[in-house]
C-alpha cells in the first residue's frame, strides 16, 4: 500500500500534491501520477513509472494549472510498474479520475460483470475495476459521484482507500477507506486528503482521521458527511 495526497482549496493543487507525494516517498514506490481539475470543466492526468522527479520532468510544458487535484505514488499489487498501470486511473467516460491504496479481492469477478456491461480496460490493476464501476453504477442510477461511489463499495471485498474526482466538477471530492488508513486535513477554504499525516504537516493541526467504512464529500470549506 503506497501514498495518496489530494487537495482542494485556493493554492496551485501541483505545487501542494507534489510536495506531498515528496513527503510520502519515504514509504518506497514504483510510480508516481497526479490529476488536477480546474474552475472550466477540464481535467488533466499525468502519469510515470519511476520516482516523483520522473514524474515532474514528464509534465514540463504541460498544463498544471488547477486548484483541486489527486496524487498517487504506487506500489504495484496488479500488474507490473508502468504509465499505464500508474495511478490516478480514468473511467472510460474520463469523467472520474481515481487513487487507491490497497488491494480488491474480487476485482475479476467484478471486472468480468463491468465487461459485459461494454467496459474495456487499458490497465491491469484492480483499481481500475474499482473507478469504472463507480462509472457505471453513475450512468445507471443517475447519481451523485458520492452515492455512486458509496454503492459501489457496497459490491468490493478487500483493503482500500480512495480519493475519487469529478471531471466537470471542481468543488468537491469523494474520500473512503477500509483497512487501508487515510486522513484528511482541515485548513482556512482549503481541505487536504493524505494517506498518512505527513504531506498535511505544515499546512494545519487539525485532521480527522477517517473510520472504516467511511466516506467523505471533502469540499474546500472542509468535510460535509
Ligand atoms: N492494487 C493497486 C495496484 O496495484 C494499488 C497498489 C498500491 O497500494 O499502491 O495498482
């Protein structure tokens, strides 16, 4: 189980993302990605095999702006260390972006039920089973990101925690966890998500240490449920 950081608030999310994937590099990885939203309905996602500087050297000329975002650094469980494989992996609608740390049992009983449902997958981690059926329970149900995301981990067994974005939607982002621990950071109009402590020091004392099962509507002014 690697790092996650996400931010959302007033500050460039690159320059808070990257400092905190920096921070988390003390765990070992073997990738590293980010994706940032921006106040015009675009999403970028960048993504590299190798360490954290691999990742800012990929991303030179391109664009970073944005004031909400997920970071990544990834030990592989599924499948080998590679861009593709590399976290934040995109539904096939590319209008969810998603980290986890952790591993999905049933990722192949699941992906097997998504495929039949016209889902193809480009990686061969468990996670992307994980963000393309958050995407289809959305379609489906015509639901919140939250509410998709919350039934859809109705159907997983296995260890997670997860930071889910909205392209299209910059004011908010969705955080759970089961056995896997995730924290999310209390500032002034800024509110950040990190897999441990360390990438929040600096910028607030104030932290909530999520419970099991829990999941979190995570706003700029902070955690609404
Ligand atoms: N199981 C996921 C993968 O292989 C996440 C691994 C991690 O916790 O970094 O991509």
């Amino acid at each position: 189980m690697c790092g996650i950081v996400g931010y959302i608030g007033k500050r460039d999310a690159y320059d808070v993302l990257i400092q905190g994937l920096h921070r988390l590099e003390y765990r070992g990885y073997d990738s590293a990605g980010i994706a940032l939203g921006r106040a015009d309905g675009s999403m970028s996602v960048y993504k590299s095999r190798g360490k954290v500087a691999d990742l800012e050297a990929s991303v030179a000329g391109k664009d970073i702006e944005g004031t909400i975002g997920i970071a990544h650094t990834r030990w592989a469980t599924h499948g080998e260390p590679n861009d593709v494989n590399a976290h934040p992996h995109v539904s096939q609608s590319k209008a969810i972006a998603l980290v986890h740390n952790g591993t999905i049992e049933n990722y192949a009983v699941l992906k097997k039920a998504i495929e039949q449902h016209g889902y193809k997958f480009v990686s061969e981690t468990d996670t992307d089973v994980l963000v393309q059926l958050i995407d289809y329970v959305k379609q489906t149900n015509g639901c919140t990101l939250f509410d998709a995301v919350k039934e859809a981990l109705r159907q997983v067994e296995g260890a997670y925690a997860i930071a889910v974005m909205e392209k299209g939607k910059p004011d908010m982002l969705v955080a759970a966890r089961k056995s896997s621990p995730l924290v999310i950071g209390i500032g002034k109009g800024e509110t950040f998500i990190a897999s441990d402590a360390t990438p929040i020091v600096g910028y607030t004392d104030k932290v909530v240490y999520l419970k099991d099962n829990e999941i979190a509507l995570v706003k700029r002014a902070g955690r609404w449920r």
